[in-house]
C-alpha cells in the first residue's frame, strides 16, 4: 500500500510525504493514516519501534513534483529516506520524504 501527503506551512506546501506499508498494516492503520504523522500514528497504532534508519540526501526538484509545491523543477530540495524497525531489525514501514530546504531545520542529540 501506499499512502501520500503534503504538509502545509502558512497555506504553502513545505512538504510531501509517501508511505509504503505492508497490507496488514494498512488494516491496522486505516482510520489514522494521514491524520497525524507516521512516528505518532505507530505510536497511538501500539506498534512498538525499536530502531529507525534515517538516510538524508538533497537535490533538484523533479518535474513530477513542481506542481505539489508550486516550485520550478531544479529548485533544491531536501529528501529523507527512513525506515522504522522492530527489536530484530525487520520493517515496519518504509518512507520517503521530499522537503522544502529552505523551510525546515534538523536537529539531532547524539548520546556518547
């Protein structure tokens, strides 16, 4: 299955948002998907995530994707690519999503 959203900033699309989720998920997750976002939504779902891979990545906009985000195709755009697992490694879920670079800011801690 596959679900899709854009996020909205000030009525401006900052964000767009895929989904790609096995079938007894989707059925798990019917009546919350696209209400909230994905983390919060396993949570609420009780779907325990043990560890996520995060890949992040930039580039130019696709011409597919100008017309979500009202952009000329080539403008720079963010991409995260993440992927919730459960204790033993297996996905849950995977993701992709494309960014305004202009519009968000990252911050992650980092215990050593």
């Amino acid at each position: 299955w596959r679900h899709q959203k854009i996020a909205y900033a000030d009525d401006e699309p900052v964000s767009l948002h895929y989904l790609y989720y096995p079938e007894p998920l989707a059925q798990k997750l019917k009546n919350s998907i696209g209400n909230t976002f994905v983390f919060r939504m396993l949570e609420n779902a009780k779907i325990e995530v043990a560890q996520s891979r995060f890949e992040f990545g930039a580039g130019g906009l696709s011409a597919k994707h100008a017309d979500y985000f009202q952009q000329s195709p080539g403008t720079p755009m963010g991409h995260i690519y993440f992927t919730p697992q459960t204790k033993d490694g297996a996905p849950i879920l995977t993701g992709h999503t494309i960014y305004r670079s202009d519009r968000f800011l990252f911050a992650f801690d980092v215990p050593h």
